[in-house]
C-alpha cells in the first residue's frame, strides 16, 4: 500500500482510520526521542527521519541525492512497519533490542533486516521504540554507516 504525500501530516491524513492513531504516537515518540539533528520529511513515500544532506553532503549511497535515511515510518497493506537502519547495521544494537522486546510486548517479534512489523495497534511498544530511538546519535549514525556501508 503506497500512501503519496507531500508532508508527514499530509501522510498520516491518509493513513486507515484504525491505524491513525498509533502511526500519529509512533511518529511523536521518534520525535521526542530522537538525538538532536535527524529531520523529519518524507522518504521513500514513508514518514522519514533523516541526517539532512547540509550535515551528510554525500547522502545515501543508493541514490546520492537523497539524505540518508535512519528510521521510516510506514502504513503497509498488512501491517504498520518502523524501519530503523541502525538495527540493520548495528549487531550490538539489534541485540539489545531483540532481548528487550518480549519484557515490553506480549506478541513475538515480527522483524526483517531493519523492519519491524506490527499487525496490530496495540501491540506497538511505545516505550521500547523511544528507547531505541535515542540510542544512536547522527555522528554515531554517520560513523556506522560509513564503516558499514559506504564503499571507500
């Protein structure tokens, strides 16, 4: 399901009525939570956190005129999804967050490289997401990624 949008909140006027609500928190929680710096915009036809391309000049290796992307925030067909790139290039980081998900959820995880899906509203960790949304600052998020995925 592609939601077409100009704006988060043009994103999220969009998104089902019975997701709304939850993608509206989802999206208050990075906001408050996140390290100073990201952006928020829209990527990827998502709802987007960002290293602006006046912090990282170089932007994202796939396609070098975007800013490079750290979390998305997206209403998929089945399921509501946060995808967070640190998880996928962090082991230490996806560690920490796999072993503390069922302390906070009673569903089991449903997870890909760097997305987590969540089929229902009130199975979303809140409180788990901000964590894991202050853990990584833009420098240590830019130093990750060039260590990780940028071809030198």
């Amino acid at each position: 399901m592609k939601i077409l949008s100009i704006s988060p909140d043009d994103y999220l006027s969009k998104v089902p009525d019975d997701r709304r609500e939850a993608m509206s928190k989802l999206r208050e929680v990075f906001r408050n939570h996140l390290p100073p710096g990201f952006e928020e915009t829209i990527s990827y036809d998502t709802i987007g956190f960002v290293v602006p391309k006046s912090v990282y000049p170089a932007g994202y290796h796939c396609n070098p005129e975007t800013p490079l992307p750290f979390i998305n925030l997206a209403s998929q067909k089945h399921f509501m999804a946060v995808y967070h790139m640190g998880l996928y290039a962090d082991p230490v980081l996806l560690d920490w967050f796999t072993a503390a998900y069922p302390t906070h959820s009673k569903t089991r995880l449903d997870m890909g490289k760097s997305c987590i899906r969540f089929k229902k509203p009130e199975s979303i960790p809140f409180g788990l997401l901000g964590e894991l949304a202050g853990k990584v600052t833009v420098q240590q998020w830019i130093d990750l990624y060039e260590k990780t995925f940028r071809k030198r």
